[in-house]
C-alpha cells in the first residue's frame, strides 16, 4: 500500500499540467503526413519536458543544374512534384533542387517549405518563372521565401556554393529570415538581376561558418549593381553600432544576429535586437543559434553532433538509440525507439536499415542478435539459417534406365548422416521399391 502511494504521488508529482501542455508549440505534422520514404522523428523538448519536438525529414535530390524528364516523358519540374517531395518536410538529407519551375506563382512555391529548418546538402534555386507577377515601380514583388530555415549544412556543395541562386528575372527577393548558419559554402546570385536583397544581409561574420566562405553576385546585359529604392533596410536600424547595422531580408524583415555581437561567447548567442544585447552563450554543441526560455533553459535550434534527449551531445544516453544524429526514446504508442515509418533495426544502439552479417532481426523488440553459433545469416529475409554443409550427389539424371547408373546405397546415406549435411549438390537417384523399404527401416524415412 505504500509503494502504491509512493507511485500515485510520483506520478502527480511529474504529471504534465494542462498550462504546461498548452504551451507546447503547435505542430502540423502528424504521421499521415511522414509516411515511407520519409522519417518522423519525435523528440523531446529541453524547454519543456511535456512537449515533444516532431520532425520529418526527407531526401533530397542529385541532378544539379540538369533538366530531366520522366520515363514516361512525365514533367519532374514542377511545384506539383516539389509539393510531393517536399510538403511538411522539416528536415531535407541531401540537396534542395528548385529547377525550370514555370508553373506557379512565387507564394505558392513558398508555402511548400514552410515548416523546413535544415538542409544538409545545397540549395539551388535556378530558372524559375513564377506566373505572379514582378513589378518592382509599383512595388510588386516575388518572394522566394523559406521562414523557418535556420541551417545550411553544405556537406555537398554546387559549384562551391552552398546556396546558388541563377537565371531568375522574375524573383525579386530570396528571403530566409531565421538562417543563421551555413556550416560549408560559398553563396552566388548569378543572372538574376532583379535579385538583389541579398545584398542587405550579412553573410561574412555572422551566417557564415568560416573565414573562406564568400558571398558574390554577378549581373548580365552590362549591369553590374543592384540600385533600385525597394532594397532597403529602413525599418531594421541599429544604435549600437553603425557599421553593422541596416541588414534585413526584406523592408521588414530584419536580420537576427546569432554571432557577430556575440564576442564574449565561445560559440553564438541569443542575442536580443530590441534591447541591445547578449542574452545568453550558447553550448558549444550548438550549430546555428539558440533561445533562451523564461526559467534560464535553453534550446540549441540545431546541433553539430547529436540532439540527445533534448540537448546537443556527443553520444546518446545508454536509454536511447541514435538514428543519424538524433537520439530516440521509445515512442510509446509504437513501443519502436527507431523511426517506424521505414524499416529499421537497432544494432549496439542505433538504427540501422539491415542487420549486418551474423546477425538476425528479434521480431519481438527489432533488435540485431548475434547468430547462434551453428547458424549464417539469410541477407534476404532478415533471419538466421542453419549453416550449408553440402555433399555431392550421386551424379546428373536423365530418365534412367538402369539400376545400376548412379543409384543410391546405403553407405552413400552413412557417409552424408556422418558428414551432417543437410544440402545436396546433385541428385539423388533411389531405384528399386525394394531398396526404398530398406532404407526406410534403417533411416526412419
């Protein structure tokens, strides 16, 4: 009875309140909308131990600047097949490829990465022709705009670029408010003369990882500047110091800093525009920047290792199991701690997609075992067999005619019992029904 109340208190001790469960950020991403190829991961929220971070993460693409078609001639260049790659993805392994898109206005093509924060390969945004329409006179632009991203990994780069932006008269502005980083890669507006913004933003210093990352821009029909009045910063000045203030995105949309008022921290910052100033370091495990909450918690937005239980890390807790660079609890209504929207198998704590050699899938908890020590790995079905020991046969048949070609005896049957076999290379030719009932009686067939 006292262990019992021991527990009840425990458990409305850490039960979550419904103010706290309130405060849970809103998430549109459900399970329906993260199915195979994509991964939903689930993980938890340092802010807040009743919430859970939810992330969908998809793969990218590899054809560059090519323009490909369908096997069937099918158009793959298209808002409608970039919607079926990419709606609801958070998360994109690989490259973003936004190519020859004529077929959409700019806020549309927007509104299909409107929950993505992370890319780990490039971003090239090149040829596309939205049917919105661009006047910049009257004050009518085309926003290209990703309002959630924060990283740019550049593990693969396009030309040297982590970002290459070409041949797009029609779009105005590239706008990603909440990039802070770009961890590989230089960024080049190419051809694209009405795509200027870009040069209101700080890239040296403060998005850019490292010294040797560069931002250029070149022009075509003898322009060689970007001097329209729309690309200002009137609305983003700063006081605190002259020389780095006015960056914005748009009129609007001013930059955050995360690095370069950031001198008194080791890594970035959470740093506050309006009031001028550092409000916390953050961890060194932190990629892009972080936040801070109202009870001195902080939340990396990305990691440069492992997000391990609601923190950046080097390795996982000993609970956890590591899918690429999240580390997972069970989910508790699939009782999986991998991803179950593919495949996957735990090994020594992380997900792998097949077991490897000498290893077979327990059904039970999806976990690698070790192959009893008379049994091999079936790569094919996931699962152990008993290991080959083969014998040969007692020659090739054709319709014989003869008892005496090749048949079977019984120390032929001696031999292969003694040997353990159990796979016959060849065939087994068993002549007479005579010779059938000895054998039956002496090997309990």
């Amino acid at each position: 009875m006292q262990k019992l109340c021991i527990l009840l208190y425990l458990k409305i001790l850490f039960a979550c309140t419904e103010t706290e469960k309130k405060e849970c950020p809103i998430t549109s991403i459900n399970p329906t909308d993260c199915q195979y190829p994509r991964q939903l991961i689930k993980v938890k929220d340092p802010f807040n131990p009743c919430c859970q971070i939810t992330h969908c993460i998809c793969n990218g693409q590899d054809n560059g600047v090519n323009k490909i078609t369908g096997v069937y001639g099918e158009k793959l260049h298209s808002s409608i097949k970039l919607k079926e790659l990419y709606e609801k993805c958070t998360i994109i392994r690989g490259n973003l490829e936004i190519t020859y898109i004529t077929d959409t206005a700019v806020e549309d093509l927007s509104k299909i990465f409107d929950h993505l924060t992370e890319v780990t390969g490039y971003i090239i945004v090149m040829d596309v022709k939205p049917i919105s329409k661009l006047d910049l006179d009257l004050g009518i632009f085309n926003k290209l705009e990703f309002k959630n991203l924060r990283l740019v990994r550049g593990e693969n780069v396009i030309e040297g670029n982590a970002i290459l932006l070409r041949h797009n008269s029609q779009i105005s502005h590239f706008v990603a408010p909440k990039l802070e980083q770009i961890s590989n890669g230089n960024v080049h507006v190419d051809m694209s003369n009405n795509l200027c913004n870009l040069q209101n933003v700080v890239f040296e210093g403060e998005i850019f990882e490292t010294e040797s990352q560069k931002f250029t821009q070149s022009f075509y029909n003898q322009h060689n500047s970007c001097q329209h009045s729309s690309f200002t910063c009137e609305n983003c000045s700063l006081s605190l110091d002259s020389q780095k203030s006015d960056h914005c995105w748009s009129k609007n949309q001013c930059q955050e800093y995360t690095k370069m008022f950031c001198d008194v921290c080791n890594n970035r910052c959470a740093f506050s525009r309006s009031q001028l100033k550092v409000k916390s370091c953050c961890p060194d495990n932190c990629s892009s920047g972080c936040s801070e909450s109202s009870n001195g918690k902080y939340r990396c937005h990305k990691c440069t290792q492992l997000y391990n239980n609601g923190v950046c890390d080097s390795k996982c807790s000993t609970s956890l199991a590591r899918y690429e660079d999240f580390c997972l609890e069970k989910d508790p209504e699939t009782g999986w701690a991998c991803p179950y929207s593919i495949p996957l198998f735990i090994k020594d704590r992380e997900c792998v997609k097949k077991c490897p050699r000498n290893y077979m899938v327990d059904e039970v908890s999806n976990i690698c075992v070790i192959c009893d020590p008379d049994k091999d790995p079936n790569s094919k079905k996931d699962y152990c067999m008993i290991k080959q020991k083969v014998c040969p046969g007692t020659g090739l048949m054709s319709k014989p005619t003869t008892h005496k070609y090749n048949q079977v005896t019984v120390e032929y049957l001696q031999s292969i019992q003694n040997a353990s076999c159990n796979t016959i290379n060849g065939n087994i030719f068993i002549s007479s029904a005579f010779f059938v009932r000895k054998i039956a009686r002496w090997y309990s067939l």
